[in-house]
C-alpha cells in the first residue's frame, strides 16, 4: 500500500519551497501513515456494519474536501487551485477511482497486515511500468529489486495453501498495479500542477460518479456507523494533507522509507480489533517486499541525482 491509495506528487512541483526541513516531512510523513492505517480500519469496520464499499469511498471523499480544501486556503490562498489541465485531471481522477475501490475492497476482504503488505508491492509494478510504458532505462539492478519483491508476495500469501482468499489477494494485487498507474500520472501532472491542487481535483471531481452511485446503495445507519463514517472521512483528509506536506518539505527519497511504518500501526489494529496476528510467512515476505521498495526508491535516488549531476556539468562547459 505505498500510500497509497491515492498519491501526490513530488516536491518538485509548482510553487514547491526551496527550503528543506527532513525532521518536519519525516514527522508528518509519520502522521500520514498512522491516519491512513486509521483509515483503512474504519473501511473495514464500516462493512462489519453493513457499510456498502461505494459508500465508504463516497463519505471518505465528501468528508475529506472540506479539509483539503481549507488546508489549500490556509497555506496558499483559494486561487491555488485553479488548473488548465482539466482532462489530465479527470483522467488521474479515473484511475485513482478505479484504485480506490480495489484498495478498499482489498482491506475488506484480507487481515490489515496482510493487505498493507501487498500494497508495497506497488514499487515494483511502477518500475515495470515505468520500463515498458515510459521505456526508462531500468538496469539488472532494479530488475533484481522486483524479483526480490515478487518473491516475497509469493512467500507471503503461499498459493499452495488457503489461509487469504483468492479473490483479496487478486483485488490487492490489483490495487497495486492501478496505484503505479497513479503514480505515472501524477509524475505528468506534477510537471504543471502543484500538490494542493492535484488533490483537491482528484477529491472534487470523484464526487459526481460515486454521488450517482449513492442513488442506489445509500441506507440508513445507526449513530455508531455514522460516527466510522466520518472518523474515517476526516482521517484520509488528514493524511492526504500530511502527505502532501512532508513532500513540500524533503523530497521523495527521504520521506518514502517512513511509509513503512504502516505495516506496525496495521499489525497493531488488527490484533485489538480483530484479534488478526500476522503468520510468521507474512513477516518474511514483508521483509522482501519492504528490502525491494526501498532499493528501488534508493536506486531511483541515485538515477535522479547523477542526471542533475550530468545536467550541471554540462551547463558549465564552455
């Protein structure tokens, strides 16, 4: 779940500030994380209380515009959202819906540990994508990264056996692989549009398909349900922000090991609330799949900073 579930763009983007501070973006990097494990929970208490999942994802948006929105005033002022690039953002919008629905379905149908490990495995789908979409250069190196990460999948669930159903573990894999797609947009948006306002329209414009959809699976809930509801609306507003923040503060690089953290606060959730500890099969994989996110961020690392090496040398020749 490499934060899945809907992404930002980096730093680098418009109206991104100079000034570095690595603490801060690791401390609200952090936070993000605690919030969006929350928020997966509460998906997968909602349908314990008969929450439908176009529901949950409708409530999870609704209730998180407000905060976007007002975050973006706060910080930037209302005009910071104005875009030209209108059908760029509806097609992002598309695809992240698409994720959206299979991330969610994903906690709903697997223990929170295990569907927050799959998610990881979305590093090494963005590489493949990357290699066969954008054709970057993707060396042995990286190429032994998704291998090392596939192998942790494959140890992690154990398709001899049937302790995961088939069908979560299809529609993670699948959250996966539309989460890259994501990340692939937003590398062309965050070109022209800055953070705040990617995640304003994307938030924006998921409302009207998912508003038609409550026509048919609105119900009725009791005040407990209704409380999930909006905790988990208010707690995905608050980790998109913290998100987007860490990423003005630090780029990419030094915030992204932070996201693994979920797999703790996951681990945690799930034996209070359903009493889910993960099998020792799932440690082992996570440990492949964490060691290959992390190679991969760190070899793209290194890409990024000889390019800019390549590029300064080359300005300052005569």
């Amino acid at each position: 779940m490499h934060t899945t579930a809907n992404p930002v763009p980096s730093a680098s983007g418009p109206g991104a500030p100079r000034e570095e501070r690595p603490f801060l973006a690791i401390g609200l990097r952090l936070t993000a994380m605690l919030f969006l494990t929350i928020m997966f929970a509460l998906v997968k208490l909602a349908d314990a209380h008969g929450v439908r999942l176009l529901e949950s994802l409708f409530y999870r948006q609704a209730l998180a515009l407000p905060v976007v929105f007002s975050w973006i005033c706060f910080t930037q002022g209302p005009t910071a959202v104005r875009t030209r690039k209108i059908g760029k953002h509806l097609s992002r919008t598309a695809v992240g819906l698409t994720g959206m629905v299979l991330n969610f379905g994903s906690f709903i149908l697997l223990p929170l540990t295990e569907a927050t490990t799959i998610g990881f495995s979305m590093p090494i789908f963005a590489t493949i994508l990357s290699a066969f979409l954008l054709k970057e250069a993707t060396g042995i190196h990286r190429w032994a990264a998704v291998l090392v990460g596939f192998a942790g999948v494959l140890v992690m669930v154990r398709p001899d056996a049937s302790h995961f159903p088939l069908i979560g573990v299809c529609v993670a894999l699948g959250a996966a692989v539309t989460t890259a797609c994501v990340n692939l947009l937003l590398r062309d948006l965050g070109k022209t549009e800055s953070a705040g306002a990617t995640v304003f329209w994307f938030t924006l414009l998921s409302l009207p398909p998912l508003g038609v959809a409550m026509i048919f699976v609105a119900q009725p809930h009791d005040a407990m349900t209704w409380a999930i509801l909006i905790g988990l609306g208010i707690s995905g507003g608050i980790a998109q922000l913290c998100m987007t923040g860490a990423l003005k503060w630090a780029p990419v690089s030094v915030v992204l090991p932070m996201d693994y953290s979920t797999i703790l606060w996951a681990t945690l959730f799930g034996w209070l609330l359903w009493n889910d500890w993960p099998l020792a099969t799932t440690w082992v994989g996570a440990i492949l799949i964490v060691a290959s996110g992390l190679y991969i961020a760190w070899r793209e690392h290194v890409r990024l900073r000889r390019g800019r090496a390549l590029a300064m040398a080359a300005a300052n020749l005569p």
